[in-house]
C-alpha cells in the first residue's frame, strides 16, 4: 500500500518557497527584468501548488501537482543558475542550491511511488 508523504507540504518545500520570496525581496530592483518576473512567476505558482494540495482529490490529480511542482523546482534551480551567470548572489546560496537537489530527488521518488501504487491499482481493477 503506497503512504503518500506529503512532500508537497513538506519543510522543504516551504523553504523553496520562501527562499524565493526572499530572493523577489533581495532582488527587488530588478523588478520588470525577465529574471525577476519569471521568479515571481514561479514563486506564485509554486505558492498556488503548496496550499491547494490538499484540496485535489485522487491519484492522478496528485500525480499531476507533484509533475507540475517538480518542473517548478527545475524552473526554479535555473533560475538560481542564471542569477549566477549574470553575477548576482545572495546570502545562503550554497544552503539553498543543496535543498533544492535534495528536494529534487525525493520528489522524484515520491512521484515514482505514486506512479507504481497508481499502475498497482489498475492492474487489480483490471483482474476484476
């Protein structure tokens, strides 16, 4: 039986979040830049996927939020990666790309966990 552990709400996930919330703020002059807007983008999605999580129902709409929240942590590693190549650091930055892996990985885990219990349930309607 597939135990969902809710990474999605995860401390994790609230630290991406709110790392890219302090980002926006650090970077605050750069407000209207391309950077800027598509991390304000990110971060409002990211924030829209976090506290509606909860309010979806069945696996395959909880498979497509963790899709989606996955792509916004890729979106979001890159955005970090760009802010570098155009020189622009800020405070906790090697904290913040480690979280960032890590939180990668194990929502990736999470998403395969949930894809099997998923392909799980067919087959046994299936043998039905």
């Amino acid at each position: 039986m597939y135990n969902s552990s809710n990474l999605i709400q995860s401390k994790s996930s609230f630290y991406l979040q709110q790392t890219a919330h302090n980002i926006l703020s650090y970077f605050h002059y750069l407000k209207g830049q391309p950077i800027y807007d598509n991390m304000l983008s990110c971060h409002t999605r990211m924030t829209d996927v976090i506290c509606n999580y909860h309010s979806i129902g069945g696996i395959e709409r909880q498979i497509s939020h963790y899709g989606v929240f996955i792509q916004l942590v890729i979106e979001f590693k890159t955005m970090i990666d760009l802010m570098l190549k155009r020189g622009l650091e800020f405070p906790g930055l090697a904290y913040t790309i480690m979280e960032v892996e890590n939180l990668y990985k194990l929502l990736q885990e999470e998403l395969l966990k949930m894809r099997v219990y998923q392909l799980q349930i067919q087959l046994i309607l299936k043998s039905k």
